[in-house]
C-alpha cells in the first residue's frame, strides 16, 4: 500500500513538471516513472541494477498475492453476510406457533428440531435436542422464567393466553432482548470449550509429570510405612485369631475320634496280654505233666523190683 502511495505521488509530480492538462493527466504509465527513475540511476552498477530489478519483480509478486487475498476475504465477507441476512429475513418471515402461558412455563420449547425455539427466550433458534436440553437447564433461561411469572402475576396475565403478545411487553419493562447467536458464535464458543478442556488435560499431565520434591516424597514414605505397618499387624492378628478358631474347631472334632481310637488301642492291648497269658498257662500246663510223668516212671519201676 505504501509503494503504491509513493507511485502516485511520483506520478503526479511528473505531470506537473510536464504542465500537462487535466485531460492527458493519469497518462503517464509506470514505464514513462521506469525510464526516468532509470536515467536518474544510470551511474550505479549493473549488478546494483540487476538486483533492484529483482526486488520491484519480488514486491509486485507479493502485491498480487495480498490483492488476490483481499479480494477472496472481501468475497467470502460478503457471502457469509448475505448468508446472515437471508438466514434473518427467513426467520422474520416464519411465522410463530402459538403458546399459552400455561404450557410455556411447562415446556417452553416449541415448534420441530432443525427450527426449534423457547417461547420465554425469543431469538434463541435450536438445531439439536443436546442444545434445546442446555439452554433448558441453564441459569440466564432458569431466572428469566423466574421473572416472567412475577411479571404475569404484576399484571394479572390469563394462562390461556399467547405468550408471544407478553413476551415484547416483558422484554420492555426488563430493558434487554435475549440477543441471537450465529452460528460463527456458536462455533466458537465451541471451539473455546475444546481449547480449555485441551489446556486442562496438558495441565494435569504436565502435572503428573513434574518431579515430586524430596520432602513429600519422604513423607509419603513415611505414611506407607505407617500405613503398611497397621495393616501388617491388622493382618497378623486377623491371622492369629483364625488360626485359634481352626484350632478349637479341630480339637472339637476330633476329640471323640481320639477316645476312640484309644478305646480300640486299649482293646487290642488287653487281647493281646490276654492270649499271652493264656499261652504262659498252657506252656506251664505242659511243663507240670511233663514234670508228674517223669516222677511217676521210676516208682513204678521199683515197685516190681520188690515183687
């Protein structure tokens, strides 16, 4: 912009010097501006030339590209604000359904979702039922309600009337309208939340991150020592205590069996010495008649011998 400034300037300072009329004014082209700038400059250097050539052909380049740039912006300005105003004369167009009072303060949205709108919140134009369900739930909608009761209460508004007759009235009293978001709006509110979810989770992974400094972290030693410690004895006394009940169960148990299984042992015990003993009597038995045979045998013997 500045260098196109500096032509003109020099332009009209040539059609001056030459006195030209006002009619041949604006003749003068660039080239006429190049030659004398040329003749002005024909002391320097060829290189000095070459490379100044060089730099009007790089800054012309570059003033095609911003005017080309310009005039896309400019073109995409303008289409999106005619956009803007067919999008407002259709709205204004629309015709709204009517809502009584009662079902207003119920269920305040109406008509069907790509069009969909709040009776108590005019300018307000939902797509989605997520957008429809968040303005319902929000603070500005919550306390406008609020509000607006108190005004139909004022006033002594029938609830079978249209809300859209009160809703101006309110808007008046009140001193401001709900204003409508465009959709550039909406997308970059969109794009503002997204952003700081983003920055929230960098945070809290940098965060996680960082090194921990020396004394919180012989602290939190400290506390799982302490910690492990209380369990370790909670665990070992639970243990002791199981093992106690198992013990007193098993003692339980089995002390019947014991008795008997000892009441057996003792049984087979007493058999045994009993046939012990039995067998010594017999073995003793057979020692005595041995023994009375052997005295008897030689009496015998002398009694024929005195015959």
């Amino acid at each position: 912009m500045f260098k196109r400034a500096v032509k003109r300037q020099k332009r009209e300072a040539l059609e001056e010097k030459l006195g030209l009329a006002d009619d041949f004014r604006g003749a003068v082209s660039d080239s006429d501006e190049s030659e004398e700038s040329g003749s002005d400059s024909e002391g320097s250097e060829g290189s000095g030339e070459s490379g100044s050539e060089r730099d009007s052909e790089e800054d012309s380049d570059g003033e095609d590209d911003e005017q080309g740039e310009g005039e896309e912006e400019a073109e995409e300005g303008d289409s999106v604000s005619q956009e803007d105003e067919e999008s407002e004369e259709e709205s204004d167009q629309e015709e709204l359904e009517p809502v009584t009072v009662k079902i207003a303060l119920k269920a305040p949205l109406f008509s069907e979702y790509p069009r969909k709108r709040c009776a108590i919140c005019p300018g307000r134009l939902f797509t989605v039922d997520k957008f429809g369900d968040e303005h319902l739930k929000s603070k500005a909608h919550n306390r406008r309600v609020d509000k607006f009761t108190d005004f139909i209460k004022q006033n002594k508004v029938n609830n079978d009337d249209d809300v859209h007759a009160f809703i101006d009235a309110y808007n008046q009293q009140q001193g401001s309208t709900p204003k409508e978001r465009s959709k550039k709006e909406e997308r970059r509110v969109r794009q503002a939340k997204i952003a700081k979810e983003k920055r929230l989770q960098r945070k809290i992974h940098a965060q996680k991150l960082m090194p921990v400094p020396l004394d919180e972290v012989e602290k939190k030693h400290a506390e799982d020592e302490t910690t492990q410690d209380t369990a370790d004895t909670q665990e070992k006394a639970a243990k002791r205590a199981a093992r106690r009940e198992r013990k007193k169960a098993n003692k339980a148990k089995y002390a019947e069996e014991r008795r008997r299984v000892e009441a057996e042992v003792k049984e087979k015990r007493g058999k045994k010495e009993d046939k012990k003993d039995d067998k010594k009597d017999t073995k003793d038995k057979k020692k005595e008649k041995k023994d009375t045979a052997t005295t008897e045998k030689p009496k015998k013997r002398k009694s024929k011998s005195k015959d």
